[in-house]
C-alpha cells in the first residue's frame, strides 16, 4: 500500500519537471526588456543630447555650470573659459555645463 501512494505521488512530480526552459525565463526575459526601455534607453539618450549641446558650445553662449550662471569666454579642448561678472572668469570642464540659457539671461538676472 505505502509503494502505490509513493508512486501516486513520484508521477506528478516527475511531469512538472518536463517544463518548458523557456517558459521559466520569460518572466526574466520581459524584465530585462522593460528594465531596457525604462531606464537605459531614456538615460543614454539624455548622455547624447548633453555630449551634443557640449560639443556645439561657442564663445558667447550663456550657461549654468555647476549652479553659475555665466557667459562663455573660450572654448578649448577639455575646458571652458567663463565670465560670471565683469572681469570674473573662471576656468571649469565641459561636462560641468549643465544648461544652455537664452542669450540675455545674465543681463536680466
């Protein structure tokens, strides 16, 4: 009597274990497609438009570089030289530049 119950019970077991593999990742498969579309494209997107906007920069644009509202003086390879008051200039990377503002933005500010 004990053998047919432990074979009564071996058998559904031994058919769950027929799965599909595929059909046991999908749930992991989805994420990682919604995981792709929510965060990493919209980020990598914003990284192009900021390395676009740095790279299009020119003497005269105003700027808000890291909270400091400012003109650009010069423009080299890795730096900006910027005017923050009259005869105040700083020197400050690229990727400190956070906006490009309207020009007259610091005459109004």
């Amino acid at each position: 009597m004990l053998s047919t119950f432990v074979a009564a019970v071996a058998a559904p077991a031994a058919q769950a274990a027929k799965s599909n593999p595929l059909i046991d990742f999908l749930p992991l498969i989805v994420l990682v497609v919604v995981f792709y579309f929510l965060l990493i494209r919209p980020q990598s997107k914003r990284a192009k438009e900021q390395k676009k906007m740095i790279a299009e920069l020119a003497r005269g644009d105003e700027v808000i570089a890291a909270g400091i509202l400012a003109r650009v003086e010069n423009v080299g390879e890795h730096f900006l030289t910027l005017e923050i008051a009259d005869n105040v200039h700083i020197r400050v990377q690229k990727g400190a530049v956070t906006t490009v503002v309207p020009k007259g933005t610091m005459k109004s500010a």
